[in-house]
C-alpha cells in the first residue's frame, strides 16, 4: 500500500472480496490465488468460504475494473485446477454467464485467455453438459462481441474435448441463426465453430443445419471442409479428471491387452453418424390419407406420385419408431409392379424408412427382403442398383443372421440374375458385418459358396470364390482350410487372391489362439511348477522327481486318489492354509458336494488328455476361474491341450473340455441357436398374426361402415317411399275432386239439352222468319253481346278449373241465350233486352219469369227447332273439348 493510503490487510478475506475500493479488491484475489496454490488437497479449509457462499465468484469475474477483473478470473481458475468436484459444481451457475459476458468480450489477452481457461477446467472437472447450457443463452445476446466471444468458447471447448464428451446437438441447431447474422464477426465465429464439428462429424452434421446456409456460406464451407478431410480423424487433447484417474490406473490393470485394445480403437474411427445426433422425427402423421389407394391405383403415375411423396416425407436422418406395417407392405406389393419406375421409387422409400427407423426396421425386414430379392432379376442398372441399396439398408438395420435364411435360399434360385444379385448382397453383407457368423452359418455359407463354383456363369463362379474369400478373411485361413477340401487348385488360388484382397470389418473372434500359444511353449516344467503360488502344487514339486513319471502309469483312479491326498498331508507342515484349502477343493472326495462330480465317468478322459502337459503353470488362473471348486487341484495340468490321452491321475478335470463335453457344448449351442431360431420365428409369426388382426380389424371397421351406409342408404329409401305414397293420395283425392266436378258438369250439360230439347218440342212452329247464325245464343240481340255472354261463361269455368277451384254452380239462366233471360213472359222473340229486363225479373236462384211461356217463345223466335239442335249439339263438342283440356292441365301440373 502506498503511502497514506489505509490498511486493509486487517479485513477478512471476504470483506475485502466485496470491498468498495478495487485495489483492495485486486489485492484480495492474489492473496486467495497464493492460497489456492499452496492447499494440500482439495479439502483445504481454504476452499470453504467460496464454496459456502460461491456467489462471491460472481462479482470476482464480472469485476468493474478491468485490472481486478483479470487477477480474480485468475484467481477462479486457481479455484478450480487445486480445487475439487465439489468447488465446480457449486460455483459455475454463478460464474458461466459474467464470463461469456465480461470475461471473454475483454480487450485485455490475458482476461480472454484466462475466462477460456476456466471453462475447460469446467468441463475438465465434471461434465460439458452444464456448462454448455449457460454458455448457449449467450448466443441469443443483443451484443454481437459477446455472440462472437460465445462461439469462440464453443469452438475451443470441442477442439479440446471433441464431440463425445461434448453434445454437438444443441450447437448444431444454433448455428443456422449464427450463419445468418448481421455482423461479420460472429458469421466468421460460426464458420470456425462448424469447420471445428466437421473435424469431429464429418457429413454427419451436414443434414443438421446445411439446408438453412446460403449458397455462398455452403460453397466456402466446403471449400474449409476439403482442407479438413485431408488431416484424418480428430483427437482429443484434453483429458477429463475421470479420464486422467482411469489412465492412472491402467497400469496396474497389465498392458497385456493394450496391443490388442489399440489395434481395435485403430480399426473403428470414431465418426459420428447423422443418426445419433439427428432428434426421432412423427412421419405416420404427414403420410396422406389416400396414400395406400393411390398405391392400388390401375394408373402408374398415380403410384410413382405417391411413392414420391412418401420418399420425401420419409427422407429424413431418423424416424420416430411407429406402425409401418401397412407402407411396408404396400411397398413390398410394388416389387412386382409392372413399371420399373414405380419399382425404383418403392426401393428408395424402403432405403430411406430402413435408415431413418435403423434397428426399429428389423420387424419389418420378412415383409419387404424376399420380394426386393425376387425383383433383383431386372437388369437395368438404375433398378439394381436401387434394389442393392435398399437390401443394405436392410442389413444394417438387421443382421446376418436375420438375413441369412432368405439368402441362402435364393442362391439357390432358377434365375441367374437372382443368383448373381443374392450373391454380390451376401458379399457386402459380410464385409459390413460386425460379428463373426457362427461356425453353422459358415458351413452353411459355404456349402452355398462352392455350388456358385459349379454354375456355368463366369459372373456365378468368380462370385462363389469371392464369398469363400471374404469368409476365409472373417474367420482366418487355418479355420477355413478344412472347407477347401476336395477344391482344385484352380478355384483354392482364385479364392486365396479373394481373400488377399477382402476388406471386413468383423473382429476376429479366432484371435485368442495367443493364449494357447503362451501355454504351448513349456521350457522348463519343474521350474513352472516352482512358481506356482498354490501351496498344494508346491507339494508334489518339492516331492520326489520320480512320481511325475510315475504318476501317467498309473491305471486305477484310486490309486493316484490316495497319493494325492498323502503327499498334500506331508507337505502340508510347511504351509497348512494353503495346503487344506488346495485338497478340499480338487480332490472332491472331502466334499459331499463334490462327490458326483468325481464319480462320473466323462472327468477321466480330460485328465488322460492333459497329463502329458502337467508341469505348464499358465493354466493356473483359469483352471480357478473356470472350474470353481476344483481350482485348487495340480495348476500344471490344466494348461494342456487335448493331444494325448494317459492314464488319468486326477479325479477331477480342473483346465480344458474333454471331447464329450465340447460335443456337449457344442450341442447345447446348436440347442441355444435352434431355439433363438424359433424363438425369431415365433416372434416373426406373431409380429405377422398382429398385422393379420389388424387388417382383420380395418376390414371388420370397413364392414361396419358399409353397413351403416346402407342402412343409413334404406332409411332414406323408405322415406322417399312414404313422401311417393303420399303424392299418390294426394293425386287420387285430386283425380277423385276432378271426377265429381266432370261429372258435376255432365249433368249439368245434360239438363241444358234437356232444356233446349224441350223448348224446341213446345214451340217448333215459332220462329223467326230470318235464319239466325248463333243458334239458341241469338234472339234479336247484337252478335258481340251474344259473344260476350257465351265467352263470359266459358272463360270463367276455366279459370276456376285451372286455379282448382270447385266452380260455383252457375245459374241456368246464364246459358240461356239473352232473350230468354230477360224477355218477358208473353212478348214476342224480337222484343227488345232492355224491355225483357224491365218486364220480367232474374230468379237468382237459377230459375227464369213468372211465365214459363216466354222460354218456349224464346225458341220459338230462334228459328226452326233442326237448326237449334245442331248448334246444341256443337256447343256441348265445345264443352266436352274444354273439360278434356281442363284435365289435361290438371294432370301435368299435380305430380
């Protein structure tokens, strides 16, 4: 402290932590870095304030001055290198986001360099997860410095840890929005954060964000990606604390196996696939309704257009696992479609569900692989090749052994095209295949394979040699000699340049041939023996050298059970622990447990097979580890291979398998294998019986639906019945009104002829002198008054007919002619209308003058009765016309 300045020395720790004053504050943070560095351990009381109130990291790191900010991030990082787990967890949700937010956006190198430093450390001690979670919110800041900062962080976490300790998911979905910010330095970021996850990734994270680039940014970053590819596979830098304890440990483990543990991890670079890092995408729901119906449709373009569309719904990195049944099966229908393009297209969407749905495919592979392998007869080379890419897809989501059935039964198909495209299938599915086929489905391969020798085909014969190569690659050339038999020369050197030249990827189960080939090389058994740590063997080691040789000719089993017994007693008095513990377990005979065991007869061979290896020490650990309680028996016996079969000295098999039990276990595999077998088909037949119940139920729901249709259907029939019924009562009640009123009329009809008749007989000498041209209707009247009275009745009947009225019954009078209706009772024919009106009064009720005389002297001035009667007879044709006409009408309008 500087001269008149107070001192603050005499303050906690944590007072001056949180002082007004930022020197004191500066000071503050070096003095805890110091202690930090000196702990013992990370249980140092030195640690316990910041860990009981970790909050006080907050205001270190976030300091307001920048020369106090860069010792108390220092200070932090000092917290966490000599620190513990527990000195992270606690503190970094309260120093994460003040670092990404002052601590990487400072101008100073050593505060950026500093806030880095303490990310990685925590992520070192723990885990990324938690502390990329508040680094990502970072990414959404209204600041561009602090997003360009952010990413920055992000990319150096990945270069230091990789992608399998850090998620790369969340960053990949964020950098679509970093591509596409306003500042060019946080652009520059993102494009240094994806070239970093291309390192790890490869293409895999391509389908993540790649469509969402602009042409330019995807043209650069392919251009950063080529440089990239050339470097080979990432590694990680930077150790976990986990990571540094396990390899501080592996010593002591034995780096017997680290040769073969780094030829392994040499083999498998760690590329990460699209469909771990892609998230299960719902596409039962996007599928159209009418999919499955424009699949059936008699037009291809309908079925190639809804293969299409399907295709991209399903072309997408991973699958939401669902029901498929009905698509697939669907798609297995259109392996036979008569249109190589609709075929093609089908393939594809089988491709595309087999790789997004993965080993969720697997129930699907009975329904679709026979019919692709049936089509695969097609030799146009765009359709092969698709049928090929969907029977890899196929594989990859099953197995070998799943597949194989199918296989081997359609190499033996009556097409060669079949034959030669099953071929070159197996011939990939081995060189992709994983796990080594079992010795079954290689005797059953190979039997196959050598037919294919036989075939006339060049194309069948060369590929035959090829499955034999790629095999002898798979399980070694030892193992494969005893197939070759009975093989030309010719065929043995066409299937060993297969072989020298076949890329699999199966580790080779058949290495552990090391382990007998350390056991085979016994240079000094004596001295083997001598190193043995069981007490027990010690014993018969120490003994005379004589009873080794002694011991194979022997030929009873009694006999080398009592002197195994004796010699662990004498030499028991040197090491009683070990001695006692070595004779109960091997011998059996001290344990009633045991008894059964050494009394079968199949124990005695194995001891004749491993005699002759007694002395080798190697087997000592697995004789413990297999046999259980006969561990304890001679270490050197066990170690042998079955070459040889003496006299057994041994009650018990304590190293290898005799014959019968090899025989035994090689039946009980075949027994397990046979089992899974039906085990799969059981579940095959199932998983098909619910496909049956569940068509079964879509065509019961069909049924109903019909069923409900047509009833709904007869419903509507019956009630069009009951409204036609109806009409047809109302059309008879109508027809019945019309009836009445015709014959209303008729009648009416008949009493004016009756009447006109009748006046015509009562007065046929009076007439009028002059002829008279409108019949009974003139009388001395003017013709368009006559006209007037005649048209006045017909038009009115018509109208009312037609309005369907029932017409009022006219009075008579009205079809009288006008004389007759007002003339006077004794006037003469001529007289005037006015004087008849005048004279004689109208009966309303239809009837006429007082005088009935003045109808008969009416006619009689009508002229001659003949002439009457003819125009009688033309004005009821008339009226017969008209009410003909009046039904007509009738009848077309009423329904």
């Amino acid at each position: 402290m500087a001269e008149g300045e107070p001192d603050y020395s005499s303050l906690p720790l944590t007072d001056r932590w949180v002082h007004k004053v930022w020197k004191v504050r500066k000071a503050a943070y070096e003095e805890a870095a110091k202690q930090f560095e000196v702990t013992p351990d990370e249980y140092d009381p030195a640690f316990r304030p910041f860990n009981q109130e970790p909050s006080l990291w907050k205001g270190a790191v976030a300091d307001s001055n920048v020369a106090a900010q860069t010792d108390g991030i220092a200070a932090y990082c000092a917290f966490l290198k000599f620190g513990g787990k527990e000195n992270c967890t606690r503190s970094r949700g309260h120093t994460v986001t003040p670092i990404c937010e002052k601590g990487l956006t400072s101008t100073r190198p050593g505060t950026k360099a500093s806030s880095i430093e303490a990310l990685l450390l925590l992520v070192e001690i723990d885990q990324a997860a938690p502390v990329m979670e508040d680094i990502l919110p970072a990414l959404s800041n209204k600041q561009p410095k602090v997003i360009a900062a952010a990413l920055a962080a992000l990319t150096s976490i990945f270069h230091n840890y990789g992608c399998k300790i850090c998620d790369p998911k969340p960053v990949l979905k964020t950098l679509p929005k970093a591509f596409g910010h306003a500042d060019k330095n946080v652009r520059a970021e993102a494009t240094n954060l994806a070239v970093e996850l291309y390192r790890w990734l490869r293409e895999a994270m391509k389908p993540m964000f790649w469509g969402d680039l602009k042409p330019t940014q995807q043209t650069d970053l392919e251009a950063q990606f080529e440089k990239i590819k050339a470097e080979g596979p990432a590694k990680q830098e930077r150790l976990l604390r986990s990571q540094q304890a396990a390899m501080a440990r592996a010593p002591a483990a034995g780096a017997g196996a680290e040769e073969y543990d780094d030829g392994d991890d040499a083999e498998e670079p760690a590329e990460v696939d699209a469909f771990d890092l892609a998230e299960p995408q719902d596409v039962l729901s996007k599928v159209p309704a009418n999919f499955h119906e424009n699949l059936a449709s008699s037009k291809w373009k309908e079925r190639k257009e809804a293969l299409e569309a399907l295709f991209a719904i399903l072309n997408i990195p991973r699958i939401k696992d669902g029901h498929f049944d009905e698509i697939n099966r669907g798609l297995a229908k259109c392996m036979k479609d008569a249109n190589i393009t609709v075929v093609t297209q089908a393939a594809q969407c089988i491709e595309v569900l087999a790789k997004g749905l993965r080993k969720g495919f697997g129930k699907y592979r009975s329904i679709v692989q026979a019919p692709i392998m049936e089509r695969l007869k097609e030799k146009k080379a765009s359709v092969s090749d698709a049928l090929g890419a969907a029977l890899d897809q196929v594989f990859l989501a099953t197995s070998l052994t799943d597949c194989l059935e199918d296989i081997i039964a359609f190499l033996g198909h009556k097409n060669p095209q079949v034959k030669e495209g099953t071929m070159k299938f197996l011939v990939r599915c081995l060189r992709t295949t994983r796990d080594v086929p079992s010795k079954q489905e290689i005797a059953t391969l190979v039997e196959s394979a050598k037919k294919l020798l036989a075939e006339g085909s060049e194309g069948l014969r060369s590929g035959g040699a090829e499955v034999l190569g790629t095999i002898m690659k798979i399980i070694g050339e030892r193992a494969m000699n005893p197939h070759l038999e009975g093989l030309d020369e010719i065929r043995k050197t066409k299937i060993k340049e297969y072989f020298e030249t076949a890329e699999v990827k199966a580790k080779d189960k058949p290495k552990p041939p090391p382990a007998p080939a350390a056991r085979g090389p016994p240079g000094g058994p004596k001295k083997m023996v001598k190193k043995a740590p069981a007490g027990a063997k010690k014993a018969p080691a120490a003994a005379a050298p004589t009873e080794a040789p002694l011991a194979p000719q022997l030929s009873s089993k009694a006999a080398p059970a009592s002197t195994k017994l004796g010699m662990p007693k004498t030499s028991g008095l040197s090491g009683l622990k070990a001695p006692q513990r070595r004779i109960g377990a091997p011998s059996g005979l001290s344990s009633p447990r045991r008894a059964p065991a050494a009394a079968a007869p199949p124990p005695a061979p194995i001891e004749d097979e491993d005699e002759p290896f007694e002395p080798s020490p190697p087997p000592k650990p697995r004789v413990g580890v297999g046999r259980g309680g006969l561990a304890a028996r001679s270490l050197a016996k066990p170690a042998a291979a079955p070459v040889e079969a003496p006299v057994p000295t041994s009650p018990t098999p304590s190293s290898g398998l005799t014959a019968a039990e090899r025989g035994e276990i090689e039946e009980l595999r075949a027994t397990n294998y046979r089992l899974l077998k039906q085990a799969e088909e059981v579940r095959h037949e199932k998983s098909k019986m619910m496909s049956e119940i569940q068509e079964l139920k879509n065509q019961n729901a069909q049924l109903i639906e019909d069923h409900t249709r047509d009833v709904l259907s007869i419903k509507a029939k019956e009630t069009q019945l009951v409204r036609a019924r109806s009409d047809a009562e109302a059309a008879e009640q109508t027809n019945e009104r019309l009836r009445r009123e015709l014959d209303r009329l008729k009648r009416a009809l008949g009493k004016a002829e009756a009447l006109n008749a009748s006046g015509g007989v009562a007065s046929p000498g009076v007439g009028s002198p002059t002829h008279d041209d409108m019949g009974i209707y003139r009388d001395g009247v003017n013709h368009a008054g006559a006209r007037g009275n005649r048209m006045s009745f017909t038009s009115t009947m018509s109208e009312e007919k037609e309005n369907g009225d029932i017409p009022p019954t006219y009075p008579r009078n009205k079809m009288m002619s006008p004389e007759l209706r007002f003339g006077g009772g004794g006037s003469s024919g001529r007289a005037s209308p006015a004087r008849g009106f005048r004279s004689t009064p109208i009966d309303e009720a239809g009837g006429f003058g007082a005088s009935g005389s003045g109808v008969s002297s009416a006619v009689g001035a009508n002229g001659n009765g003949v002439e009457s009667w003819k125009r009688a007879a033309e004005v009821t044709s008339q009226l017969k016309a008209r009410i003909e006409q009046m039904k007509a009408k009738q009848g077309f309008n009423r329904p």
